[in-house]
C-alpha cells in the first residue's frame, strides 16, 4: 500500500511536473512573444522617430549656429562702438584743438587790430599836428604877405615920393 502510494504520489508529481513545465513553457513562449512585440514596437518608434530626431538636431544644429553668428555681430558691434568711440573722443580732440587754434588766431587779429587802431591813432595825432603847423605856417605866411605887400607899397610910396621931386 506504501509504495501504491509512493507510485501516485510519484504519478501526481510526474503529472504536476509536467504539468508546470507546459505551464512554464507556455508562460516562457509568451514572454517572448511579448518581448518580440515590444521590440517590435520599439524599433517602430525608433523609425517613426528618427526623422523628428533628425529635424530636431539640424534645429539645435541651426540654433547653434544662428547664436554663433550673433555672438560674432554683437562683437562685431561692439568693436564697432569702441572705434567709434574712440574716433568720437578723437574727433572731441581735434575739435578741441581746432577751438583753441581759431581762438589763438582770433586773438592774434585782436591783438593786430589793436596794433593798426594805435598806429591810426599815432598817424591821426600826426596828421593832427602837422594840420596845425601847417595852419600856423599859412597863418605866418599870410603875416609874411601882408609885411610883404606893406613894404611893397611903402616901396612903391617911397619911388612916387622919388619921382614927383
């Protein structure tokens, strides 16, 4: 009776056993199909990706490039307004000393001007001067006439008082 048992017993286990390999077998054949499927899925994905993944690197690619150029402009810009600030300073400079030179050159007219208005004042006061030697010496010349003429006509006097003795 023991070993009738021992050989069921054997039997059942064989059976389970047999059993649960075709179970294991059957639970193994579907997680490989499920791992087939979600390969399969995943290299769809990967496919139907791909072009959106290209796109958005030739974007990041794009973008990356558009900075660079940017960066390069905004540098480009910024050595332009230190040069023009630079050339702006100069040019101040140069205005400044343009300024200075007419301002030197107005005052060097001034002082020429100066000049010429005392040398006119110098020439009027001896123009002025000999004006009036040159009044006193018409002045002294019609005295002389007058003396002249006075002798003349004492002269003249003196011959017809001659004459008539």
């Amino acid at each position: 009776a023991a070993a009738k048992e021992h050989q069921e017993e054997a039997e059942r286990l064989r059976s389970s056993g047999s059993e649960a390999v075709q179970q294991a077998e059957a639970a193994l054949q579907t997680a490989q199909a499920e791992k087939q499927s979600f390969q399969d899925k995943l290299e769809k994905i990967k496919t139907d990706m791909r072009p959106q993944f290209e796109r958005l690197k030739a974007e990041v690619a794009s973008e990356a490039q558009r900075a660079a150029s940017a960066e390069a402009a905004a540098k480009e810009y910024q050595e332009e307004a230190e040069r023009l600030r630079s050339g702006g300073s100069e040019a101040a400079q140069q205005a400044e000393a343009a300024l200075q030179a007419a301002k030197a050159e107005q005052q060097a007219l001034q002082d020429e001007l100066e000049k010429v208005r005392a040398e006119l004042a110098g020439k009027a006061a001896d123009a002025e001067t000999r004006e009036q030697q040159t009044a006193a010496m018409r002045a002294e010349l019609q005295q002389l006439q007058a003396a002249n003429d006075a002798e003349a006509q004492r002269a003249a006097s003196a011959e017809g008082a001659v004459q008539q003795q």
